[in-house]
C-alpha cells in the first residue's frame, strides 16, 4: 500500500476552468477541455496539447484516457463481498494495472490517493456478478460511492477519477475529512450525472444487453 505523489494532478475537474494551463510534456499552452495522458508507472495524469496527445498515445510509458462513463445499476455487491475486497472506506476507485498486472484501488486521503492491491479472487467474484464490469486496462476504473444511499458505481475515463481524489484532498479539513467527503463527492457524482449518459444493468453482460436493444 503507498500514497501516491501526485494523484489528483494535472487539470481539474472537468467543468472546472484553471487559469494558464499547458502541456505538461512541452508545455504549449492549452484549452480547459483537453486531453489526458495517464503516466504509467508513476500513475500520473499528464495533461497535452493535441501533437503530444497524438505523438506519444503509443508510448509504452503512457495511456490515453478513456471516454466511457456508464453508470451501473443493481450492481451486486453484498455486505460479505465488499469486506472481502478490503477496501477500508466507502469511496474508492478500482482499475486493472498493466504495471502491477493486478486490480488495483485508490481511495482519498490528505495526501492524495492511498494505493492498496485488491485479492483477485475477490475482484473476479465481482465481476462474475457484474458481467458488465469490464473495464479498459489503465485507461478507465469503477468508481464506487457507498457513502450514499443508495451506493452509487459508475465507469469513467481514469481522468476523471484522479480529478475526484484531487477535488477531496483540495477540500480536505482536520483529521476525517470534514465537508470534503460531504460536498465534494456529491457535486462530483452530480456533474457525471449532467452528462445525461443512461444506465446500463450491470448484471446484464454487454452483448446480451445489445441483442434486446436490436429486438425492440
């Protein structure tokens, strides 16, 4: 388990304006709506102009962001299943590394993201349940919310996810968090939301799901 030095880094979250931003790899001045890079073996997110987005999209050092936002409902994740993937607080994001070649989570703290490697096996038996969690290597993670009622899981671009831990540790206050975790997340979770993106059941595997779109 680590902290990672610079989660959250790079551009704010989406909706948000930062004055003066430029490309972290030649520093161009670039838009608010831009393009990220996910760094890989320091899993930090590197903001680019679009020569160096498309220059080095197939570095083995980086990872272009994801784009999908899918929003899972009756997602299957009982009391029993959730201690057994070890994740210490209700809010964390799950990604599957091609560094450590495992699923690994991230959840806030004062310092950023607190890195812990999930059991497998555990992961696996989500995943048996939700065959719709397939999630796009580096690039995009679960983020999981059961601080609210009810959980919320969503599927989103990994920029949008270090943007998340990056918006709490911003407003984190004193020991437990304080109104970072009790205003921060929601609005984050609303902003998803406003994209208007639909649902999908994530019990329901993809292709299945797009047979009984084709037969209506």
């Amino acid at each position: 388990m680590r902290t990672l030095a610079r989660a959250g880094g790079g551009s704010p979250p989406r909706g948000e304006s930062q004055a003066d931003e430029r490309c972290d790899i030649c520093d161009t001045r670039i838009p608010d709506d831009h393009r990220h890079l996910l760094q890989l073996e320091q899993r930090r997110i590197v903001c680019a102009c679009e020569a160096c987005w498309a220059l080095h999209s197939g570095d083995p050092e980086y990872r272009p962001a994801g784009t999908r936002t899918i929003w899972l409902d009756r997602f299957d994740c009982d009391h029993e299943l959730w201690a057994r993937l070890q994740i210490p607080i209700g809010l964390a994001f799950v990604m599957r590394s091609t560094v450590s070649g495992g699923v690994v989570a991230f959840y806030p703290s004062p310092a950023g993201a607190t890195e812990s490697e999930l059991n497998l096996e555990a992961w696996d038996a989500l995943v048996e349940r939700n065959p719709r969690l397939e999630l796009d290597p580096d690039a995009e993670a679960l983020i999981i919310n059961r601080l609210s009622e009810p959980p919320q899981y969503v599927i989103a671009p990994i920029d949008d996810c270090y943007a998340l831990v990056g918006l709490i540790k911003s407003r984190w206050e004193g020991i437990a968090g304080g109104s970072a975790l009790e205003q921060a997340v929601p609005e984050f979770f609303a902003a998803l939301r406003a994209r208007g993106l639909p649902s999908l059941d994530a019990r329901v595997p993809e292709l299945v799901q797009e047979d009984a779109d084709d037969a209506r």
